[in-house]
C-alpha cells in the first residue's frame, strides 16, 4: 500500500511530509527533497531550518505565524502558498495544505506540498496584463480630459479671431488685422501643441491606434502644401515639389501629419531665400515594394552630434536659442508614426549644406483614381445653397455664441440650440431639424445618450448627427463613429471647414 502511494505522489509531484510538534522534527517523501531542491541523503531539515534558511526572507513572518497556531488552528486543516528558494538561487511557490493529528499520543501535523510556481507565475502575468490595461485606460481618459480642457478656451481664442479676420461688416484696419493674425497663430500653434504631446503620450502608451488604408501622396501632399506655401512665403523659401502617382499602405491623417512636420521644418531651419525640393522614387522595404519621399533643403544642417541626438524629445538641438517656434517633439512623433505605419525614416545633413530626410512607406494600388479639385476657401461667399435647419446642443454659452455667429456667415441655415441632452432629445423631437451637431460632454448625460435616444425616433431618420468636440483623441473619433455618428467635428473649430461642412450638410439634403 505504501509503495503504491509513492508510485503515485512521485507521478504527480506530490511531496508528503510530517512534523513532530514536540521535536519540531520533519520527514519527507523522496518527493519533498525534489521540489526543495535538497539532497536526501543527509535526511530532512528542521523546521526551523526551512523557516530560517529555506523560505524566502519575505515569506518567512507568514509561515512563522501559521507555525505558532498549530496547537488550535491546525487542528481543523490550513492551506498556505509561499515561496522557497532552492540551493542554487531559484526561486520556487509551493502550496502546503495540512492537518494536525494524534498519534500514539504524539501531536503531529500531516501535510502535502505542491510546486505551483507555474500557476503563480500564469496568475501574475494576468494581473500584470489587467494591471497594465487599467493603466493604459486611466492614461487615456486622462488624456482625453485634457485634450477636451485645453481645447475649449482655445476654440473661443482661435474661432472669434477667425471671425473678426473675415467679418464682411466690420473691416479690420490692416495694423488690427495682423494683430488678430498674431492671436489666431499663436492659437494654433498652442493647438498643434497641445495634439504633439498629446500623440506623444499615446504612442508611449501603446494607445495610439492607425487606420491603414491606400494612400495617394499627391493627394496627402497637396492637402499639406496648402499650409505649407503661406509659411514658406512668410519665410522667403521656395518650394518645390516633383508629381507622384505612388500609392501607399498608411493612416491618412497620420500621413499628413507626418509631411506637415518634416515641411515646416525644412522651412524653419532654412536659411533667406533658400529652397526646398520634395522628390519621390520607388524602392525596397525589407524586400518589399516601396515609395521613398525624400524633402531636402538648403538650410543649416546638422553636425554629426545634433544627428545623434534628433529624434529625442523635447530636444531642439540649441534652435530654443534662436527664437525659432517649437517644441521638440514633431521628429520623435515622425518616427513613431513612420515605424507604426511599417516604414522607416532616416536623414543625412552637414553643416551649412542642408538636411535630406528619406521616408519610405510600403506600396499598395491605388484605391481611388488620383487627383482631385482643390478646394475653395469657405470663408468667401458661395453660391445660394438649400435651406438647413440645424439643431446644436451645447451647455458651453461661449462655444453657443461662436457657432451662432459662424452661422450666420450661410443666410440658408436656420440654427436653434439647447443646453443640455434632455432639451436637446425634446427639441429635436419637436423642431425635426435637417442636421444635429451634438457636444459630446453634456451636463445631465453624455452625446452617445443623445444619439441613443434620437435614433430610433422615425421622424429623424435620415437626419446627420454630427460630434462637435474639444475631445479629439483618436479613440475619441473612433468611438464616436462606431456608435454610429455620421462625421466628427473637432474644436477648436475651422471657419472654413465648419463652413464647408454646413454647406455639404445643405447640398447633401434631399
């Protein structure tokens, strides 16, 4: 009976053991010396040897305190997980259950002991894992707060400035009108700062998500080169750009964010009257087809010790100096982005001789035929479009104001508004408008909740509902969308996109 026992806890690494609780003395199964890693031939240790010099220093006050209620607890049976550390350094959890018997009048404790340093080692790696995630959720709620808290005083900064530059009825003086060009630039490039710290923290968090698709880099380069011409103008750079017909796998937005940085940059760094050339050439990535952009320029250029250090954050290589606007950031985003999207980027550049950055994307076939009609400004008058009642529900008066008077730039859109989602649910059922823009943070409950309720109602259906907000994290957009949002709009808000926007709202209206 005995040796079928052994047979059966030596298969399933089970070790036995007992304690005399008059001698502290112990004996073991063959079983016991295997999982503590102890030679059996000079017998089972003491108890308090295992206590003292076997279990782990951090263990050793847990399994000291079970030992002292041995006289009562143990009379009903414990369990205890613990950790041991063998002879040669490793480190083992074991599980003891036991029971405490009388023999021949003799206290004594019986126990069984298995090695679950697996199952330990599993659990924590999912604690680690929902550690980690809990981590990852509260980083991005945290930053979708202030992403919403930092873009909506500036929505009111940069949307009246916007206003005060194209209003037809009360023309600015010219030394007025460059001051409000100066509150309108500063906006932005707080704006653009806020999104670069912002993207940052995200790609540091692992939280960044793309939306890969097929690309034109005519199309993505064109649309930068809109804002690129007026700050090369500004600069007295010249810009020159060769056509392409490439087509690449990457995430649109992204792809022009991309571009608008190494641009800005070859203008900022450039030196009077300087050039800057944006060439692109098929070649190879990891034995894959590719598109190489190289954007070279005529500027300054780097030292071998400002290379080594020009994707690091928030190092402007001594350009904070100089006076030239910046954070320090946009290169490191670049390469994250570039190496999210499966590609790679890499420079060469000399002092006084210019910088060259490479960027190569994977390839992929076109997706839609090249080329488009650029687009006209919204700001300027155009032609009489269809009626559109919209419906804006909004608890922020200021942001109420500023949509108001947008608006009243398109005589064919009829506004109404509401402070909060319950107003808002009861209007819309009422006034049945054409379009509804919707703040996605509301007093009494959330957009999403607007949305919900509107949706289902019969009379709406067909209508747009559209997010307008300062949260313009990308999980935000995406979210907004999956729910079932047809567009999202974000603040600070573009005069002429938010215009742009209304007037294909009234063309799209049956």
């Amino acid at each position: 009976h005995e040796r079928r026992i052994d047979l059966v806890t030596r298969a399933a690494g089970v070790g036995l053991w007992s304690l005399d609780l008059e001698t502290d003395a112990l004996e073991w199964n063959e079983q016991m010396f295997s999982i503590f890693g102890v030679a059996a031939e000079h017998g089972a240790p003491t108890m308090g040897h295992v206590v003292d010099h076997i279990i782990h220093p951090d263990d050793r006050a847990a399994v000291r305190g079970e030992r002292e209620q041995a006289d009562d607890a143990w009379l009903h049976g414990r369990q205890l997980e613990f950790r041991i550390v063998r002879p040669d350094g490793s480190v083992r959890w074991v599980s003891n259950r036991w029971r405490r018997e009388t023999l021949d009048g003799r206290a004594m404790v019986y126990g069984v002991t298995l090695d679950v340093t697996e199952r330990q080692q599993a659990e924590q790696a999912l604690r680690d894992k929902a550690s980690a995630e809990q981590a990852n959720r509260a980083k991005s709620e945290f930053l979708s707060r202030m992403s919403h808290e930092l873009r909506t005083p500036l929505n009111a900064v940069v949307g009246f400035a916007q206003l005060l530059k194209h209003d037809p009825q009360d023309r600015l003086s010219p030394s007025q009108a460059q001051r409000i060009e100066q509150i309108n630039s500063a906006g932005l490039h707080l704006t653009a700062l806020i999104d670069d710290v912002l993207d940052l923290a995200s790609i540091e968090s692992n939280s960044l998500r793309l939306e890969r698709e097929a690309v034109s880099l005519q199309v993505a380069l064109d649309d930068v080169l809109q804002w690129s011409l007026a700050q090369a103008e500004r600069a007295g750079v010249t810009l020159r750009a060769a056509p392409t017909s490439a087509w690449v796998d990457a995430d649109p937005r992204r792809l022009r964010q991309i571009l608008a940085n190494l641009l800005s940059n070859a203008i900022k760094y450039n030196r009077p009257q300087g050039q800057v050339w944006i060439e692109f050439e098929p070649c190879t990535l990891r034995g894959a087809a590719a598109w190489c952009l190289r954007v070279r320029d005529s500027g300054r250029g780097l030292s071998p010790q400002q290379r080594a250090h020009l994707f690091e954050p928030f190092n402007r290589l001594g350009a904070e100096r100089e006076g030239i606007e910046g954070t320090g950031i946009g290169l490191t985003i670049v390469r994250h982005l570039v190496e999210l999207m499966g590609g790679d980027i890499e420079v060469d550049s000399e002092p006084q001789r210019g910088s060259e950055f490479r960027l190569r994307l994977p390839a992929t076939s076109p997706a839609l035929p090249a080329g488009r009609e650029p687009a006209a400004s919204a700001a300027l008058p155009g032609p009489p479009a269809r009626a559109l009642s919209v419906l804006y529900i909004e608890d922020n008066a200021i942001n109420v104001r500023l949509v108001q008077e947008l608006v009243a730039m398109r005589p064919n859109v009829r506004l109404v508004t509401a402070s909060d989602g319950a107003s808002g649910v009861a209007l819309a059922r009422a006034a049945r408008p054409d379009a509804l823009l919707i703040d996605m943070q509301l007093p009494d409950f959330d957009g999403f909740e607007v949305l919900r309720r509107l949706r289902c109602e019969p009379s709406l259906a067909g209508r747009a509902f559209i997010a307008l907000s300062a949260s313009a994290m990308p999980e935000d957009v995406q979210r907004a969308r999956a729910a079932g949002f047809d567009d999202y709009w974000t603040k600070p808000i573009d005069l002429d996109q938010f215009l742009a926007g209304l007037d294909s709202l009234a063309s799209a209206r049956p």
